[in-house]
C-alpha cells in the first residue's frame, strides 16, 4: 500500500504555528506580580516546538523568563540545535525583546537563530539573536588561549 507523501510545512507555515505557539503560552503565565505575561515558543532543527511562558516568584530574582522556560523543556528533551524562537507579551504598542540573561543562555546553543518579536496583533519584528547580543560570550570564547601574565606598570 503506497503512503500520500505529505509535503514539509513551509517556512511561513512553521513561523505562522511558531508565533500561535507562543500567545498559547503567555496565557499560561505565572505572573501575580507584575501581570506581565510572556510567551514563547522555539524552533528545533528536528522540527518540533518547545512553548513556555513566565513564571515569577515572590522572591523576585528566582523569576524564569518564557524564552528560558521554552529552552529548558527543549533542551530537556534531548535538543541541542534551534532555528527560530518567537517572544510576546500583551504590549500593543511595542515590541518585547528577551532581557539579558535570555539573550546569553540563547547564545550559548548559537548566535544565528532567528528571533521573531511578536505583538498581540500578530504584527512582528525579526533580528537575529547576534544583533541582540553584539559581542556576545559563547562557548568559543572558552577556547581561546590566555595568558596569566598582566602588564602592570
């Protein structure tokens, strides 16, 4: 019995289901404290999609951004590889980027994954994530060769 081949979705599909992904997940958010919501979904190079969203704590430092969340359950999952990671909150008026520490953790697994802002409206923004952190740390720096040797004058 010979199978319908089913043709891969295309790159405006997987986006389009990317940013859906992503407004799921901001309704999921745990955010009693600033009623912020954030969503986000991210794009592995096996096809599948991680969403995650906020989560705070009354002890405001041990807050999880949604884009943190979304790597961690992907990377939990045995993921190493991403394409494409879509962030929104309930802001119309602008745009929400991930804050520092996302832009960092995103790094570390690559610095040409696609970054897609998204509004309520479903309007979007894309850079990638090297735009968003110039200069960034990554595993390469760790490879460089160093020296203990200061000049002190």
């Amino acid at each position: 019995m010979e199978k319908d081949i089913i043709p891969a979705p295309s790159s405006t599909e997987l986006k389009g289901k990317l940013f859906v992904e992503a407004h799921l997940a901001k309704h999921k958010a745990y955010c009693p404290y600033s009623n912020f919501r954030v969503g986000a979904a991210i794009l592995t190079s096996t096809g599948k999609i991680y969403s995650g969203c906020n989560i705070e704590n009354a002890s405001y430092a041990l807050a999880t951004c949604a884009e943190r969340t979304a790597l961690v359950k992907a990377v939990s999952e045995g993921e190493h590889s991403f394409e494409k990671i879509a962030i929104t909150s309930d802001v119309e008026s602008s745009f929400t980027g991930p804050c520092g520490s996302c832009r960092q953790t995103l790094a570390e697994f690559g610095l040409d994954l696609d970054v897609y802002l998204v509004n309520p409206k479903n309007e979007s923004k894309h850079f990638k994530l090297r735009e968003l952190l110039p200069l960034a740390f990554t595993p390469r720096d760790l490879q460089k060769s160093r020296t203990s040797h200061d000049i002190i004058e």
